[in-house]
C-alpha cells in the first residue's frame, strides 16, 4: 500500500523555526516530525511512501534516502506550489491503486487498518479520517449520515450552524478514479474543491471516525511544542512513546551534582556539567553543552546547542547551533538556528530569526 504525503507547504506559521529546517524536519522529542508519520503509516502495512518535493526538501531525502525501514521512498518535483489538491494529482502516474494521502502536518495514532477496512467494505471512493475537536466554531466542519457517508461541510461555521464536533483530520483514503476531479497544473484545494465534486456527483464518500485515537496539527508554534510535551507525558502513546522520568541519550555525560525532575530526554553525547536543574517537561537535542548551574524548565533544545554557565531557560525553544552567553535569560521566546548572546542577555516573549547576534 502507498502513502502519498503532502509536504510542500512553506511553514509560514512556524517562522522562524522553518526558515532553515522544513516544518516536516522539526525534532519532536529528537527526531524529525515527518519520520513518527511515517513510523505509524509503516507500522499499517504502508509499504512506499511518495513525498510532494517542496520547501528544503533535500534535509528530507539526506534523511530517508531511498529505503527507510523497509519502506520504499519516492520524492516527486512541484516546480511551483499546486495546493492539497494539484500535490496529489502530480503525483498520479504513481498512483494506480488505492492509496493513503495525508497532510504532512497531521500526527496522529488513528487506526488506519481499520480505516482501509471501513473503506473497502463500502467500496468508496474517498474515505476522510474525522476526529473531535474542544472548539469546532475554527475548523471547517464535516456533516455525517448515520452510516458515516459524507453529507456536507461546513467552513468556519457560525455558533447555531454547529451540528458536530468532528474535524477532517487530513488523513485520507482515495481510489485513483479521484484524479478525474482534479485539474493537472492548477493550484487547487482537496478540502474546498475535489471534496465538493464527489459531494455533487454522489460519489461513495464516507467518513471514518475516531474519536480515541491522538490527533494534532503541528501548523503553529503551541502545537510543536504541545506535541513534543504530549509525547514526553504518554499523553500520545506511540511507539516512540518513552518511558517516565529521565532518558539519557548514549555517550551523554552528567555531573553527580545535577538534578532532573519530571519527564526529560536528553539526546546522545550531550555534556551536562555541575548543579544543572532540568525540570521537566523537557527536550534535548544531541551534542549539547549545558554549563555550569544552568537551569532549563519546560522547553525544547535541538542540537549542538551551547548554554553557558547560570543560564536560564523557560518555556522556549532553542534550534540548532545557538550559543546562550553566561547569565542569559530565555522566556517564552523562540530562537531560530545559530542564534548567538552575549552574556546576561533578557529575552522574554520574542522570536528570533536565524544567525541573528544579541548583544547588550
Ligand atoms: P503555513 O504556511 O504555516 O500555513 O503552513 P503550510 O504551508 O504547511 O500550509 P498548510 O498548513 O495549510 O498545509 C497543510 C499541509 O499541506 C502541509 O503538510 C503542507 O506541507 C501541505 N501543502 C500546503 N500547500 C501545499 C502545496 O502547494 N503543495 C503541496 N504538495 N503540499 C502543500
């Protein structure tokens, strides 16, 4: 079975951190968001996965190569961006039986055997994933019969027009007959366009609901880092799950003097010197150099990160190669990558673009 991801999305709304890394390669507890997608598609039988080639896609194919577990990988070219829909139908020509398609921003642990099931058994031709969400009134709505076909959607809707809690999760089966509703060349949308097509003609279109299963869209800074604290707590239970307390990655080296409190992972070859606190939840990446009697508190570190001597770092997240200066500060903020500070430096609330040097 082949899964068609959709990954040629710019990120906007995770700037700056995907200025230099694509929103699929962001680590979530120290691997790339894109490659826990593919764990549970493989773990559903997913045999090849194609991804649509956009935004820094080669950190992508270093990452995979051609074989990734067994699992064959395909990149397909999108000279310029053809939205959900046109990424899907460029893809047709390797597409010729029934496949998964996902948006590549989408983690969940929804049941996609169970899913292929449902879809083979009502011999649709679209199946869409549906999962509940707290507040609808944000998302576009999906409407069902009582034997799950699909009756309308509803986009944005008002507070008297919310008749169900259930979302389209971006997770879809389709036959290959679905590129005939597709336009070749056009920057066209799965959600606002194919899907109304099926709805006019009366295609089998159904939905599968799951309302137990995990669910998050990593598109905005909160939702990465919900989702790296969500798979730290168990609160995602995947195989990447790991267990409570601290995980010490291999080759990283502790003072007897520091301290860890809560549910931490910390990556390989890291060095983490005298009276350290780390009070979790808290990630971080490998080759870390934590010096002495910094504190770290809720956050997200990637690699090769650098914090001096008495830093302190709060509820933020640090991308790769940034140098924190002694006595530094960090709140609430977001660094991008090679972010350097000199000494005692405050930041509370900001977003920093990559390379950028802070100085007093
Ligand atoms: P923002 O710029 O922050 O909105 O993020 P985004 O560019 O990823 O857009 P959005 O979150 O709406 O995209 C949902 C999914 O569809 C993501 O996995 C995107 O990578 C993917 N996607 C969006 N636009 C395109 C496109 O034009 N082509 C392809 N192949 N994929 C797309």
């Amino acid at each position: 079975m082949k899964a068609l991801i959709l990954v040629g999305g710019l990120g906007t709304r995770l700037r700056p951190l995907t200025i230099n890394t694509p929103k699929a390669m962001m680590p979530v507890l120290n691997k790339p968001f894109i490659a826990h997608v593919v764990d549970h598609l493989i773990g559903h039988g997913v045999d090849e996965v194609i991804f649509t080639r956009g935004h820094l896609a080669g950190q992508m194919e270093l990452y995979f190569g051609e074989i990734y577990r067994g699992c064959k990988v395909t990149f397909i070219n999108e000279e310029r961006p053809l939205g959900t829909a046109g990424g899907i139908k460029n893809c047709e020509r390797y597409l010729d039986s029934t496949f998964f398609a996902l948006n590549g921003d989408v983690f969940s642990t929804i049941d996609l055997s169970a899913m292929l099931a449902q879809h083979r058994s009502k011999h649709a031709v679209a199946t869409i994933a549906l999962t509940p969400v707290e507040n609808p009134s944000a998302f576009g709505l999906v409407e069902t019969e009582k034997d799950n076909r699909i009756r309308r959607f509803v986009e944005k809707p008002k507070s008297e027009e919310i008749a169900t809690d259930l979302i389209n999760a971006g997770c879809y089966i389709l036959e290959p007959e679905v590129f005939n509703y597709i336009e070749s060349g056009k920057n066209t949308s799965i959600e606002r366009e194919t899907f109304q097509f099926l709805l006019r003609d009366h295609r089998p279109f159904y939905a599968f609901v799951d309302r137990k299963s995990y669910w998050i869209d990593m598109g905005n800074r909160d939702k990465y880092f919900q989702f790296n604290m969500d798979m730290l707590s168990g609160r995602c239970h995947c195989s990447a799950t790991p267990p409570a307390g601290a995980n010490i990655g291999d080759g990283t080296t502790l003072d007897s003097s520091v301290t860890i409190t809560g549910n931490v992972m910390l990556g390989h070859s890291c060095h983490v010197a005298p009276g350290v606190r780390i009070e979790g939840p808290v990630v971080v990446g490998d080759r870390c150099n934590i010096s002495k009697n910094a504190l770290i508190r809720n956050s997200v570190i990637w690699e090769n990160v650098e914090l001096d001597d008495n830093d302190e770092v709060n509820e933020s997240i640090i991308a790769d190669n940034c140098h924190i200066g002694s006595g530094s500060r960090l709140s609430g903020s977001t660094l991008a990558d090679g972010v350097y500070t000199t000494p005692d430096y405050f930041l509370t609330g900001s977003q920093v673009w990559p390379g950028t040097a802070l100085s007093n």
